[in-house]
C-alpha cells in the first residue's frame, strides 16, 4: 500500500497538516507541523479517518510508532481514506518526508 516517487531535492519549507477523526473532513481536527508517533497519547484521538495536507509530504502509519503498512501524502485534501481503498484501515502516526 505504499507509493511513493523518489527525486533528488530536498523540501526546504514548512510542514503543516490537519488530521480529522472522521471523514469529510469532521470530528475532533488537529494541526500538526512535526512528526507524531502516537496520536492517541498526543491527542487523545483514536482514529483519523480524513487530512488536509497544506504544506510537506508526509507518510501515515496504520500502527503507532511508524509501524505497519503506510500511505504517502502530498499536499491535497483527502476526504475519506475508505474511498481510496483503504477500508477498515487506521492511520496512527504520521512522519514528515524530509528528504524527497
């Protein structure tokens, strides 16, 4: 489940994604700049179903840590990761790309 492209350029500017508990952009929303291995003891949230990438790539993990299959985002509103083919699937951490 992981797509990714590899260039030889490195992001030099911000980071910035808001994460949804639940799709359509809806539920509890916060603002992340940093990487965060636990959404659940950072934010008490225990299922992000939606983001809104603003600035950076960023990759999402299903199990926190950075465990488990991934997905690569770039800058863009993803409104449902169900309708992506992600059914069923949790993402619980998430890391910036900082190198591309």
């Amino acid at each position: 489940l992981f797509s990714c492209c590899y260039c030889s350029a490195k992001h030099r500017g911000s980071f910035r994604m808001r994460i949804y508990e639940r799709e359509n952009f809806e539920g509890q929303m916060y603002e992340m700049m940093d990487d965060c291995d636990n959404i659940m003891d950072r934010y008490r949230m225990n299922n992000c179903m939606s983001c809104n990438v603003m600035d950076g790539h960023w990759l999402m993990y299903e199990q926190p840590h950075y465990r488990g299959r991934m997905m690569y985002m770039r800058p863009g509103e993803y409104r449902s990761f169900r309708d992506m083919g992600f059914s069923g699937m949790r993402f619980m951490s998430m890391r910036r790309i900082m190198d591309m």
